[in-house]
C-alpha cells in the first residue's frame, strides 16, 4: 500500500511515499481505507521526535471507513496513519453521519474530543457561568467556546488577528480579546473556569487573578501549577465522545473552519507542517484521497 514515510527524526526532507506492507491487526482493531487524515501540532512533534520515535515511520490521524455503508472516525495513537489502510482500535471509533463530510468528521477527531472533555469533565460547565477560554481560534479551542454555548455558559476567549476577527464574526455574543493589544484581567472578574490552550506562565498567573475562589483553571498544556485550582487535562480518546461531537456537528450545533485539503504525498506534509511550525493555518488543514 502507498504511504508517507519519515526516515529521519527532525528532518522533514527525509519524508518519501513509499509502498509498505498494509498493517496487521489485532483483535480489538479494524483494517479500514482511509479516506481523511487532519493535521494537528502533535503529529509536528512527533515528526520532530519531540515524544521519542523510531524511524521508519508513518505519520498522522486518520478518518476511515471499515465495510460498505460504515463510515467511522478513529484516534490512532503514536501516528501510522498517512497511508491507505490503517489499523484502529475499535473502541476508539465513532459512526460519522451521514451528512457529515470525512473532512468535517476529521477536523474535531483530536482537538474536538479534548475540548469536549476540557468543558464537561475538566470544568464541569452548565449554564450561567462564566468561561474563559484560551486560543479560541484553535483546533480545541474554537470547539470549546461552541460546547460552552451550547451549555449556556457567558464566554469570552482569546485570539489575535484572522483568529479574533473571525471569532467576533461568527460568534456575536462572545467577547473576544485580542491578546496582542487588549488585557482581558481589566474587564473580566469572579469567573467560573478557564481553559487554557496557551501554557505559558503569564497566562496562568492572569487566568488566577480573574477566577473564584471556587472556580477551576482547566489546562491542556501546562503540566502543573501550585493553585488548587489548577485542572491538568489529557485527553482520553473514547468512541462515545466523538459521536457525540459527530451528532452536534450533523445537527448544526458544531461546526468547523477547514483551511484547505491537500492530496496526501510527502511534499504535501512538509507544506502542512511548515504552516503549522509558522502559525499559518486558518483552521484545520485535513489531506484527503
């Protein structure tokens, strides 16, 4: 089968498309045709050997369908997945509607469940509280300020540029700080929890000085903080969760910004990666078939 193949950590020129052996399954996975595969930070870092690889190596998340007339999400840990067939744990997986596209359904598979899991078991949110979420433009965070809406929460989030400005655009009643120019600890008082999707020390130390002294500071990043407050969050890909997201996205309370596709090649990975080490991405950047 064709894949993407890394040879080299930290050296994406040693990217080719080879011809490798479809991979073997296990008793708990699936051998699916792949159809979508979206881009996120974590499959750069994996690349960049950041979380400790082997070479040769195949990269990536992955959308697939398993047998005519199932279509199905699925988180595969550690990459091998930019290539035609993947294996996938079955409990992992999710039914994607049928008016969902695979490129939608991919774009919410890594960052989606996290936000999912970040705004209903990290910060527990219900209606009336007030929520500050981080990066509101990012693959979690635009998920989550949609998820906390939705749950009736007052929002506000940060973003710069295309991000804020998009932001303001789709989402009216969120209040939107720039977090170039605007400090979002003059306006913002007693609020219930933060997300963070930031992790940097000055972040935290305002996200604290404007939570409850109830409240809850739920981060992705940061790995620890001395305020009990703080909520270490790790994603935990689980079926369950991404049906759910799948559900939101087929009856319109979710939706997704895609920054484009590109057919899956080598060339076409390094592109996707440079965006993504330059910050360039205008949402989710999905290759496809």
């Amino acid at each position: 089968m064709k894949a993407v193949v890394l040879h080299e950590i930290d050296n994406l020129d040693s990217l080719t498309d080879d011809e490798v052996p479809a991979p073997t399954i296990g008793r708990d996975e699936l051998l699916v045709q792949a159809h979508a595969q979206a881009v996120d930070p974590v499959d750069y870092k994996i690349a960049a050997g950041m979380l400790g690889s082997e070479t040769p190596l195949i990269l990536g998340s992955t959308v697939t369908d398993f047998k005519v007339g199932d279509r199905i999400a699925d988180q595969v840990r550690g990459g091998a997945n930019y290539a035609e067939q993947v294996a996938v744990p079955t409990h992992f997986a999710a039914i994607i509607p049928a008016n969902v596209s695979y490129v939608d359904a991919a774009s919410v598979v890594l960052g989606g469940q996290t936000a999912l899991q970040a705004i209903n078991r990290g910060l527990n949110v219900s209606a009336g509280q007030k929520v500050l979420i981080h990066g509101g433009s990012g693959a979690v965070g635009y998920v989550a300020v949609q998820l906390a809406l939705v749950a009736g929460a007052e929002v506000a989030t940060t973003a710069s540029g295309w991000g804020a400005e998009m932001l303001r655009q789709q989402f009216p009643g969120v209040q939107v700080f720039d977090y170039r120019a605007d400090d979002f600890t003059t306006s913002l008082h007693d609020v219930d929890g933060v997300l963070d999707t930031v992790g940097s020390e000055q972040v935290l130390a305002d996200s604290f000085k404007i939570l409850k002294p109830s409240g809850k500071l739920a981060s992705v990043v940061a790995h620890q903080s001395d305020d009990p407050r703080f909520v270490r969050l790790i994603n935990k890909p689980e079926g369950a969760n991404l049906q759910v997201l799948f559900s939101k996205l087929a009856d319109g309370t979710l939706r997704t910004v895609i920054d484009s596709t590109l057919p899956l090649n080598a060339e076409n990975v390094r592109i996707a990666y440079a965006k993504i080490k330059a910050g360039g991405l205008h949402g989710k950047l999905v290759f496809t078939d």
